[in-house]
C-alpha cells in the first residue's frame, strides 16, 4: 500500500509543472494600500508592517528589471538552473490604473527565466478590468494572484482593522475562477480570540471556496506596529503560538481541507530584530514542513481526513 501525501504541496506541483526548482523572487514596487492611504483607514492592519518582508535587493530604488537581474543573480550561484516567479508581494499589488498595471506585470514577466507572476492583493482590490488584464498574462506566463484572507471571522477582521469582510473574499474568489485563474488565499492563525475551533471552520469555509491555494501563517507581534502597543497595553488580549501548539492548529486544519488544495507555505519569517513575539529561534518555513510531514506520518492522518465528514 503506498502511503498518502500528508498534504498537497504547491512545491511539489511546480517542480511537476516546469520539471525544475522554481523559486519566488520578491519585486518592491511603489504601490500603496487603501488601508493605509485614507480610501478604507489610514492606519492599516493592526499587525502591518511592510518592511518586514522586504529583501535587501530590492530596497535601493532599483526597476523592475534591475531587481529581477540582482534577485536571478543572488540565487542562481546555488541553484544555477532553477526558474523564477516575479512576486510582487509588499502592499496591496493590484491598487493602480489598469493601464499601469499592464505595463508594470508586462515588465516582470519579460526576463526569459521567469515562468509566472505572483501578485498579493486585497480582495476588495480585485474587479473585472483588473481580472482581465490577468488573464490576458496569464495566456503567456502563469499568473498567481494572491489574496489576503487572513480570517473567515467577520468579527476577527473588524478587530485587527482589515476594512474589508469575508464576503468580499468570496466576490473576489467568483470573480477569479470565472476567468480561471490561480488563487492562493493567505491565512493567519493566532489572531486574537480565535481558537483551533476558529480554524477548523476556516478550514471547511475555506474548503467550499474552492481556493486553488493556500498560505498559511502564525501571527507575528511586529515592532513599532499597532498591534505591538496593544500587545504592550493588553489592550486586545492576544497569546502567541508556541511552535507545539501551531503544528497542531496546522495538523487540525489539514485534517479538516479540501485535499485538492495545495499548500505553500507554513510560516512567516520576518527578520529577528523586528519580531517580538513569538520567539521561535528563526525556525524556516521547510523545516517546520518537514516537522509536519513527519507528525501527520507518525499520527497516520493526512489532509481532507475529515473532510465531508461531518
Ligand atoms: S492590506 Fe496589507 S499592506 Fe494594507 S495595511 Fe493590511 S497588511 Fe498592510
């Protein structure tokens, strides 16, 4: 009897699908956010902070290009014949003029080693002249577009300031998969007042979306953020995960999902000196996979085991 795959690894479908490594290399463009900008609030999410997750190659005002050349050269000296996906990741990637847009993905996916275009969004930041600029993308090079969901809770999303609800994930998912295109909605557990309950009705919500993808995360208490003050104040009660207690919400969950949707991620890793709490010694996002792997090996479960079962 061969032994079920724990859970449906995005990995492990790109290497299927291009034959190759393929790795994400992260764009910084100016966009901004309407959460940020004063459309929706001038305060953002109360866990943001953007320059968490920006790599040093792409913090000198560099083009689009430019970044492209420094990122393939930085990680073609390991992996010389691997491939890439322009990932446009920081802020809100879809809040410009159509027009601009174009201009901007047509130039990331213009170097001849970069196979696709992942773009992180909000999903109030989606709409039918943005999906079809996409799709026209998409016909040439493969396009991920990436939504924040963050929660399924409606009250979750008020408290940590998201300004846009569950339903508007839901009008953003129809309006992508009526074009057909990829979707890997973005998750975090540990929000304040959620629960492994919380997650297992995620993961069944989440389930009847019919998402393509997903990445999941712990929640990060990031200096000098909104959240840190709460945190600090006890303002808003939140209790950080330990490495135990998330492998379990994340085994839990698995357990509850779709077994067709693919999973690319676990964790975040925001660098050292701006993470307050959890302190999880830098852990990696593959090494926490493979802890995983080898847990639901170990425990004979796998993901989609209670599917539909309830
Ligand atoms: S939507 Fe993204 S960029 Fe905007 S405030 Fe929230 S986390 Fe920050």
């Amino acid at each position: 009897m061969t032994m079920k795959h724990a859970y449906n690894s995005f990995s492990q479908w790109l290497r299927r699908q291009y034959g190759t490594r393929v790795q994400k290399i992260s764009i910084n463009y100016p966009f901004s956010c309407p959460n940020r900008d004063g459309t929706k609030s001038n305060i953002g999410c109360i866990y943001c902070n953007n320059s968490s997750f920006l790599p040093e190659y792409t913090l000198n005002n560099l083009s689009i290009t430019q970044q492209l050349t420094e990122g393939i050269r930085y990680f073609s000296k390991k992996y010389p014949t691997q491939l890439y996906i322009a990932y446009f990741q920081n802020y809100t990637n879809t809040y410009a003029a159509t027009d601009k847009l174009f201009e901007i993905y047509k130039e990331a996916c213009s170097h001849e080693k970069v196979v696709g275009l992942a773009i992180a969004t909000r999903p109030d930041c989606i709409n039918e002249n943005i999906i079809n600029i996409l799709a026209e993308i998409n016909k040439t090079k493969k396009v991920f577009v990436e939504i924040g969901i963050e929660s399924t809770f409606n009250e979750t999303l008020k408290l940590i300031n998201r300004c846009h609800t569950f339903e508007d994930v839901e009008h953003a998912v129809k309006l992508l998969k009526k074009y057909n295109l990829w979707i890997t909605g973005h998750l975090i557990f540990g929000l304040p007042y959620e629960n492994i309950d919380s997650v297992i009705i995620h993961a069944k919500k989440l389930s009847t979306l019919q998402l393509t993808c997903l990445k999941l995360h712990q929640l990060q208490i990031l200096k000098d953020t909104l959240l840190h003050k709460y945190y600090i104040s006890d303002a808003i009660k939140v209790t950080p995960l330990s490495v135990d207690e998330y492998i379990h919400w994340i085994i839990t969950f698995l357990e509850h999902l779709s077994p067709d949707i693919y999973i690319e991620r676990f964790t975040s890793e925001s660098p050292k000196d701006q993470v307050i709490a959890p302190n999880w010694n830098q852990i990696k996002n593959y090494h926490i996979a493979e802890i995983i792997r080898k847990k639901m090996n170990e425990l004979n479960t796998y993901q989609g085991k209670n599917f539909l079962k309830e």
